[in-house]
C-alpha cells in the first residue's frame, strides 16, 4: 500500500465524512468508493435520488457537524469471513463484497470507524474529524462502476478539503478563474472548434478561427525543424494489423484502440460459416484474419519508410517529422473538449541515429521542448523521467538496451538545469521517455512535449545501416514530440492565455473601428494596406456607436482596435487601442502603425497586462 502523505490523508478522510453525511440524510444510498485525488477527493453512491446542488449545500452542512462531533477514526483488521458479516451488517453488500474480492488472499484486509459510520478501506486517515473543517462540495458526475461502461452508472459527488480555510479560499478562486478560462466556453465563443454527435464524441472538428491558430503554431515548428534538418513526410490514417503486429502496439495497446477493420468479404464468408463475435476476435488476435487499424501510433509508418532505402552510416541522423492523425478509443466519461479525444494530430517526429549520435540528438530534441515554451510564455515547467517496472512484463526488449536507453535520458535531462523526478512504471512498453509538466498561469499541471529513447523497435522490425566498418549495425530511434498533439496544446493554450492569445497567433489580429459610416472607405484602404502586409484585419461595418464596437472587439478578443475618426483621417493616422500591448495605445502615422504590428508578429511576442490607469 502507498503511503499517504497528510494532504492525502485528509481528504481521503473528508471522502469518509462525506459518506457519513450522505448516510445519515439518504440511508438507503449503496457505497462504492471514495479515495484521495490529486485535487481533493470523491465518493460513489448508488442511489435512486438524483442529487441536486440543494442537496450538496445539505450534505455540506452535515459534514461540518460530523466534523464538530469530533469523531474518532478507528482502525478495525478482520479476516475474510468476519469482513463478509460486517458488509452484511451495515447493508452494503452491493458493491463492497466486489471490493473485498479485489484484496489479495495474505494480504491485510480492515475497516475504519468514525461515530456510526464504519467503511471497507486501507486506510490511512487522520485522527479525529474535527480536522476536516476546511471543505467543500464541488459538483456530482455520473461514473461508472469501475469505469466500465457496461456496468452501472454512479453518482459521484467531487469535493475538496485544505488543512486551512486560507487554503481553501485560495483553491477556490482558482477554481473560478479555471471556469472562466475554460476552453470548452472560450472555443464555442471564439469560434475554434466544435464537436458534433453525429460527427462523433471525441472527434474535433476544427473552425475556421481554431484551424488559423493550428495552421501558424504547425507553420511555426516546421520553420524550426527545416533548420534542424527535419524532412517532412506523410503516412495514411490506416494500416495492416500486421503492421501492428510487428511494432507491438496491437495487442499491447488492444484496449485503447479502435477495433479492427476487416474485409467485408470475409466477414460475409465468416457469418456463413457461423463464426461468433469472441470467436473472430480470437482469429484476429491470433493473426489467422488479416485487416487493417485505425493507427493508434505514427512511428511504425516512419520505421518503413525508413527501411524502404539502404542507409549508410554517412546518412544518419534521418529525422522524419509529420503532423499526423492517430485514433485512440477513449471512454466516453474521460473525453473532454480538446484535451481528452479520441481523434488526435501529433506534432511527430523519429530520429534515426547511431549511439554515439545519441546525447546530441536528444539535446536537440530537448532544446525544440524548451524553444516552444518559451516562445509561448510557458516558462514554468518541470520534467519526469519516466522509467521502466522491472517487476512488470508490459515491456519489450532487451534490459541491456533498457538500461543505455534510461542512462542516456538521465544524463541529458541533468542538462536542463530544471528539477526532475525519476517515476517507475511510467515508460512506454518499447522504451523510458521525458515528459515536461507545464504548470499555467493558475498553478494548474498539464503534461506536453515529450522524448523518448528506443532501441526496441529497431530491432522489432529489424532496420540497419552499414557502418564505417561495411558491417550492419542496429539504429537507436528517438521519438519525440514538443506540441503532443495539436488538439490538447491549443485546448491548454487557449486556458493559458484566456483567449487573448498573442497577436502572431490571434485568429483576427486587428479590427478597424470606423466612427461613422462616412469613413468606410478610407477604411477600406486601410484594410487592404494591412491584408497585403499579411496581417489578419476586419473592419466593424456596423452604424452603432464607438463603445459598442469596442465591447464587441473585446468579446472577440482581438488583440487590436484601429479607431478611425475624422480627425484621424485629416492627419493621416490611426488611434490604437490594443488588448496585448498597452504601449502601442494612441495615434500615430499609419506607417509606424504597421512597423510597430508587423514586428509584434514576426517577434511572437506575448500579451502584456494592462494597469487599471491604462483601461482608464
């Protein structure tokens, strides 16, 4: 068992106060769960009643007196037979008599007790309720039992607990500001992205103002990886299971890919012959059907056009790069606008190199990481070195090769002067990776870019190259990817900055706010100047007054309001009034407008605040 850290042992009891409360105002609610989480905890109850924010604001009530009755948490060891008696005496049979199936035979199996509440759990816990006083009730969601969805759904209700009620406050105002910068809102307003059910759950269709933000952060890598010496290149949506077969990725990730897709005329020829669903799922797996997969991964496309030309030791490093789609079947409960999808396009890239080539070419891949995000104002970051479970069989190949692979990470990550931890169990069935975790502007975690070593797929489809010795020799692959996929670093992206994203990347850069209609044409002329220096501009064509038009370029978040009046007109210039760079607010000549924007773009510089006296 982990051992819990006192944060966790808190709110893993709040998760028991919460379920005493629960009890005392539903009796007749059936227990699944309730553990810790990283942000606080939740409880699963199976109930007829559909809980209601009325009925949260109740059960917080309660909890607060159950923390005030000062309970106890008591620990009681049992063995199986007596653990049977006390889930039939408190009535939870249910789903605790699952739960007590899942602890290993040998293996210690206890309650706790607080007051009149007493529940199937390893622990640990504080000791006394009182303790929990600095909580609150979040939301309910349904979730299935066991996150199954062929099993029943449950309602969970999500809360959080602080040792302090400072704490707290300070979690919830985040809370708030998190549901303000929202990308699921601010892509629906923004006009980014949508998501259809007929289209299907989990699939992002890009909107005309998402896919401009798509287009310059893929035109802004593939710059960077043209002086690196990347190639680019293409690969299908689809390829032969064998394909599959080969890289491990089927069956090794079977459960987070979209089924396979079989030739018609031999399902027809199978239904004739009576063959069951479990029984052709079993001729797939055992490689007797031949089909094709959604692919869930690029790099097995990479490694044949790789080995599709004899290579030389003079050839390599050959650095393959491609923004290409790949399928997962996420459940439908963890799917979330553009962070969790089942339709992704990752910025890809594999590296073929030689092993004294390796240091080098993982510093590259390292210092691609860090050019993104700094570029994007994503200085706050930390790295995870993900290694391999020596105790686990999920892995494939050979631990000399894990070994050079795990060494060769650590030494290039102490290189990034960033604070690293080493977290077993984490690496990818064919090798150890680096993951930086970005924290945003709200303290909130998001794990991006990623490198990876591999020595094992190299020799899964045994690629080569003739060294200098006219011998074959085995190639070390590098998988990397700073961006992760396009779907999640724009959803990220745009909750970082709150939609007011830095002109280079803003969908509308400038907006021309004529005061009177007698002015269009002189606006005009200004659109057209702006539009041929490659800039992104409109004009507000509508009779209102001037404040509305700026309310509405500030809804739209648009990074820069061009007012035009008479005055400005006669003297040749433009008012600015500008959301990222409050310097740049006033009249000038429309010349240095155009230098002071252009150098904005071309520099990629982030939005800047502005003072209360500025928006004064």
């Amino acid at each position: 068992m982990k051992e819990m850290s006192p944060l966790e042992e808190l709110r893993h009891s709040a998760s028991h106060v919460l379920a005493t409360a629960v009890l005392r105002l539903f009796p007749d609610a059936k227990l699944d769960i309730g553990p810790p989480t990283d942000s606080g905890f939740y409880y699963d109850f199976d109930l007829e009643h559909k809980f209601t924010a009325e009925d949260l604001e109740s059960i917080e009530a309660e909890m607060r007196k159950v923390s005030k009755e000062n309970q106890k948490f008591e620990r009681l060891e049992v063995d199986r037979e007596e653990a049977m008696k006390l889930i039939a005496e408190i009535g939870q049979e249910e789903y605790k008599l699952g739960r007590l199936e899942d602890i290993p035979e040998g293996e210690a199996i206890s309650f706790y007790r607080n007051g009149e509440f007493i529940d199937l759990c390893a622990g640990t816990h504080v000791g006394y309720t009182k303790k929990v006083k600095a909580v609150k009730l979040l939301s309910v969601a349904g979730a299935y039992h066991r996150g199954d969805e062929k099993n029943k759904q449950l309602q969970r209700i999500y809360g959080t607990a602080f040792p302090t009620k400072d704490e707290l406050k300070e979690y919830l105002e985040r809370l708030e500001e998190a549901k303000k910068r929202d990308h699921r809102n601010l892509g629906r307003d923004l006009g980014l992205f949508h998501i259809d059910e007929m289209v299907g759950q989990g699939l992002v269709l890009w909107k005309p103002n998402g896919a401009i933000i798509r287009q310059e952060l893929e035109n802004f890598i593939s710059e960077e990886l043209t002086k690196q010496g990347y190639s680019q290149v293409y690969t299908p949506h689809v390829g032969k299971l064998d394909l599959f077969r080969a890289s491990g990725h089927f069956p090794y990730y079977q459960e987070s890919q979209y089924p396979p897709i079989i030739r018609r005329e031999c399902l027809e020829e199978l239904a004739d012959e009576g063959c069951s669903c479990s029984e052709l799922a079993n001729k797939v797996d055992e490689g007797e059907i031949e089909g094709y997969l959604l692919k869930p991964m690029n790099c097995p496309m990479h490694i044949r056009i790789y080995k599709s030309e004899q290579r030389s030791y003079r050839d390599l490093p050959i650095r393959l790069a491609e923004f290409g789609t790949v399928y997962r079947w996420e459940q439908s409960g963890e799917l979330s606008g553009m962070t969790r999808v089942r339709g992704f396009t990752q910025d890809d890239a594999h590296l073929f190199i030689r092993e004294d080539q390796l240091q080098e070419e993982i510093q590259g891949c390292l210092g691609l990481v860090k050019l993104v995000f700094s570029i994007l104002g994503m200085a706050d970051y930390r790295v995870r070195v993900s290694l391999r479970d020596p105790e686990s069989d999920k892995y494939v190949g050979d631990h000399a090769a894990w070994d050079k692979a795990e060494e060769a990470l650590r030494q290039a990550v102490k290189t990034l002067g960033v604070d690293y931890v080493e977290e077993i169990g984490e690496a990818a069935f064919y090798g150890p990776k680096i993951d930086f975790v970005v924290k945003d502007v709200i303290g909130r975690e998001w794990q991006l870019g990623t490198v990876q070593v591999d020595y094992n797929l190299p020799e899964r489809f045994d690629l080569g190259y003739v060294g200098s010795d006219n011998k074959d020799h085995r190639p070390v692959m590098i998988h990397r990817a700073p961006f992760g996929s396009m779907e999640r670093f724009v959803g990220v992206l745009t909750e970082h900055f709150a939609g007011n994203f830095p002109t280079w990347l803003a969908p509308e850069q400038v907006r021309i706010l004529p005061m009177n209609d007698d002015l269009l044409p002189h606006a005009e002329e200004i659109l057209g100047q702006l539009q041929a220096a490659d800039l992104r501009v409109s004009i507000d064509r509508h009779s209102g007054k001037l404040g509305a038009k700026i309310r509405n370029a500030e809804t739209d978040k648009v990074p820069h309001m061009l007012v035009l009046g008479q005055r400005e007109v006669d003297e040749g210039k433009v008012s600015i009034r500008s959301r990222v760079n409050p310097d740049l607010d006033g009249p000038m000549t429309f010349d240095e407008c155009l230098a002071k924007l252009r150098e904005e773009v071309d520099l990629k510089s982030l939005p800047r605040e502005r003072s209360a006296k500025q928006d004064g």
